[in-house]
DNA sequence: CGGTTTGTTTTGTCAAGACTGAACAAGATG
DNA sequence: CATCTTGTTCAGTCTTGACAAAACAAACCG
C-alpha cells in the first residue's frame, strides 16, 4: 500500500481509439491476452495475467473501476485477482489522501519467480528424501541410485541458474514484474 | 519404441512388501505421489507425473499391467498416459520379440525441459512484438518501453540459463527425465 | 472360425476452479 | 438519517480436464 499520485489512467473508455493507432490498441488487446494465457500456465487465474499485462502498458496507476470495464469483468474478479497478486508482490495498491478509490499500479520486482524457485527446490528435497531412504542397496538399484543423484544434481542447478538469472536481472537497465 | 530385455519388475505385486523394507515402500510411495504432485504443477495430468516417479524407480522395464496395478489407476488411463510421455519423449516403450505386451521405462534425457524452455522464449517473443508495437511513443510511454524491455531481457535471461542448466547437465555424471 | 489377451478409444461422471452477480459492509455526503 | 460510492465476500453457474468403465480393435491361439 503506496500513496502517490492517482493521476487518471492515459486512455479512460475501453471504445474510441484514435483511428490512427487503432493498430496500437489491437497490439495491446493481443498482449494483454497473452499476458492472461502466459500467467495462466503458471497457475493463476487468467484475469490475473490480464491485470499484468494491463499494468504493465499502464504508464500510471489504474483505477479500481477502470480495471473492471477496461478487460469486461466483474468487480468481483478485479477484487479478488488484485489482492491475490498484492499478496504476491507482484502488483501495488496506490491510494492518495482525499480520494477513497483506490489505484494499481505493476510493482517493479520480480515476485513472481520466487515462486518457481521455491518449486524446483522443492522438487530437489523431494528426490535427496527418496534417495536417502534407498540406502545401500541390492545391485540392480544402483541405476535407480544415479537416477536421483542426477535429478538432484538437476533440479539444484536449475535453481541455481534461476537464482543467478534473478541476480543478473537486477542490476539491468530495469525491473519487470514476471 | 525399443527392443531390449523384458525382465521382469523387481517386485509384482503392490502389496506384501518384506516387513523390513516397509519404510522403504513407503518412501516410493510417498516419492511417487510427490512427482504427480509435481508434474501436475506442469500441467501434465498426476497420473503421468506417477508413471514417472514409479518408472524412475523401478531398474528395469515394467509390463503395462503392472503400471495399472502398481498405481491402481485403470489400464485406459495408463495408455493416455504412458502414449502423452512417450511423445513427449520422457518415457520409451520397449517390446520384445516373442512378448506381445508393453514395457516402459524412463528415457534418459530431459525432454520436459524444452516444454519449459519454448514457453519463456514464447513470452519472450510476446514481449518483443508489443514493444514493437509501441513504436516511437510520447513521453510517459517510456516507462512502458522500459519495462516491455525489462521483460524481453528476463525472459531472454531465463531461457538461456535454462539452456546452459541443460547443458551443464548434459556434461554430468548421468542424466535424469525431468 | 470362436475365444483370449493386450492395448486403445470413447462415453459418462465427477471435482476443481474461475467467474458473475448479488448481497453486503463501511465510509462519505447531502 | 437516507443514500451514494467503493470495495469485499458469498452463492451459484459454467467450463475444463482427469479418470473409470465399457466398448472396441487387433493380434494370437486353439
């Protein structure tokens, strides 16, 4: 929860385009979707990756309401979808003295990925656990034995990478929120 | 579709396990059920994600029946499934001369991984053609153009150290299918 | 040929989750 | 206080996909 500016959002009514970049909107309409596909594979709700997407071409905080008529959705899903992806960090909730509504804006760090992280270590733990409880063993169960020791070895280097992908990202140009 | 030998499973029947070994059953048990935990989280049904785990732990080629008897699961659902990893290329169907049932075991090499891979390339290349898209835009869209290249950039980074993640692997003292 | 065995395809059921719309709560405001 | 406004929560609907069971196909066997 920032307080900040509420400036009202670069394009009020989702109708009307200027005709010249009605091209433009279209663009926005296809990544804004895509964004709402993409997300949806890593398990949140589509309208979640719609609110992305939506934030991320949004220069300034969008207002609460504007969310809801902008992608034709319930109230109701803007409610529920927004503190879902407050609760992850992945969005800011802007509100200004004076004015009850409240405004959203994309947060500048990657919130998403340390779920992903959290996955592959888990997934790490789970095969050390297994191997662990093979303990030394018949013949045949020595293939099973480097089996997990190489989905081990895997899973640590993909955290590892993505780690290091998380570290490299910072220091970059700029922050994105995915 | 290999043809190798068909040994036997080390063990036939789901229960009757050695009384000293319990724990150990249950440890497969429990490392079964977290990789169709864990491959659900990749949009693969569970059942697929057990055929996994109980094909990583098992030496030796296992008879199709078997596959439905081991995971109580009905021998349709093992044919939907054992036929979706086999075309992923995580598991291999091996027959033998003279046999006319189906044996599977795992493939060694990471074919989930590419899945995984072409879906950040894929958003990567959402990214780019909004940034496209945008074109040479009024002052407040810079933020935006920023951040489309914040994202383009992540997803670039991610997809890369998940190639070179591979590779490391690759070079390892074995490889695992997941 | 009839009857097995083995795997596939299809049909139907069920459960999970997303989403809507309406009811609701809590402030503002006349 | 009656009434908006704004956001939340709840109940119901709808869609999706997994799964089982049964029908099916094909190869084999007697």
């Amino acid at each position: 929860m920032t307080v900040s500016e509420p400036i009202p959002v670069s394009d009020q009514s989702a109708e009307a385009a200027a005709p010249s970049d009605t091209s433009r909107r279209a663009a926005e309409e296809r990544f804004i979707e895509g964004m709402g596909l993409a997300l949806e594979e890593d398990r949140l709700p589509r309208i979640a990756g719609r609110l992305v997407g939506l934030l991320l071409l949004s220069p300034q905080p969008v207002r609460f309401d504007l969310l809801a008529e902008r992608l034709r959705v319930s109230r109701g899903s803007i409610s529920t979808n927004t503190r879902l992806l407050e609760n992850m960090g992945v969005i800011e909730r802007v509100t200004r003295p004076g004015d009850r509504r409240d405004y959203f804006q994309i947060n500048e760090q990657p919130g998403l990925l340390q779920r992903v992280v959290e996955r592959f270590r888990a997934r790490q733990a789970m095969a050390a656990e297994m191997k662990q409880a093979l303990g030394p063993e018949p013949a045949d169960a020595a293939i099973v034995q480097a089996r997990l020791d190489g989905l081990i070895r895997f899973y640590a280097i993909l955290a590892d990478s993505f780690d290091s992908a998380l570290a490299a990202f910072g220091q970059g140009p700029d922050r994105a929120a995915s």
